[in-house]
C-alpha cells in the first residue's frame, strides 16, 4: 500500500498541520512515512503545500509529483496542481474558496464546503480538519477513531479537541461530487 497525498493552500489554513496528521496516522499503524513542507516567504498567506507518503513499501523520495489524493483548500492551488493528480486519483476540493470548476475529467472531484462548514461551527481554522473528515468518508485507510486520537495529541485544550472532532464528523457527513 502507498498512498501519496498533495495539500496545497495558503499559509495559515493548517496545510502543513494537515499533513503532519496524516504523518502520524501512518506511523501510528506501522507505515513509513514522508511529510515534505514548502512554504512560501510570507508564511501566513502566502502559498504553502505539504507532500505526504505512506507506504508499506521504503520510500525512495519524500517529494510528491504525481498524489493519489490532491488536497486543494485554494483557487492558486487547483490552478496549480490539478493537471499533476493521478489518473483515477482523487481531489477534494474547498468549495467555498474555489470558484472555478476543475477541468480534469479523469479523478474524482470532490467539493466540500470546508471553510463555511468550519465558520458555522466556530472557528474558520478548522477547515483543514472538515476536508480530513471527508477524506475519511472516501478511503479507509484510517478511522474517525484512529484521526480521533491523534487529534487528541495535537489539541492544546479540550475546546480545541471538541472543535476538531466537531469538524471532523462535519467534513464526513459533506461529500459531494462533481466531475
């Protein structure tokens, strides 16, 4: 099993955090791992992206250039990044900061609302975590339970915790597709 995995988005929207839980998830199950981070200058705001690999196999380069699962939580990022998904691959895509539909018709295209589902439930800052939450509802790879404790190592406090689940369960309830 290999799974590689592109999050790209802007500094701020957690791409990197997103990526460092995918991390540990693997690790967690007795997978090797990769987490590549590349951010631009300005961090926060600027455009950031984050490879992950897991795999039961040695990981011969930490670099992502062709995901089974592109994460897009960003317009520069679709623009970006769309023509490099695998075929049959996947993109989830955050429907409420992308308005241009991708032009891929070879993956499946998910949209999730992720930023409004995360506004509505409290924090914008979630949004990263309402897309995991979806991922989760499409792959089975790893469970709420397993995501669950992760999260639980990751959040300061309990508010963040109960937040996190929250956008969690959100983001597994919203799939659509398109494509």
């Amino acid at each position: 099993m290999t799974e590689e995995i592109l999050i790209a988005g802007f500094g701020g929207q957690g791409v990197l955090f997103l990526g460092q839980i995918f991390a540990h998830l693997g690790m967690e199950k007795g997978y090797n791992v990769s987490w590549l981070p590349s951010y631009g200058p300005e961090m926060r705001g600027g455009t950031a992206n984050c490879s992950v690999i897991i795999s039961s196999d040695t990981i011969g380069s930490p670099v992502v250039f062709n995901p089974d699962t592109l994460f897009v939580l960003n317009k520069p990022s679709l623009e970006k990044f769309e023509a490099s998904v695998k075929k049959d691959g996947m993109m989830l895509v955050n429907s409420s900061l992308v308005d241009i539909e991708a032009k891929r018709k070879d993956v499946n295209i998910y949209c999730i609302p992720a930023t409004d589902v995360a506004s509505k439930i409290g924090s914008v800052k979630v949004a990263n975590i309402v897309m995991l939450g979806a991922y989760l509802k499409l792959k089975d790879t790893f469970s709420l339970s397993e995501v669950k404790e992760i999260l639980k190592e990751f959040s300061k406090t309990e508010e963040i915790y109960n937040l996190n689940c929250r956008a969690l369960e959100e983001g597994f309830g919203c799939i659509s597709r398109r494509g």
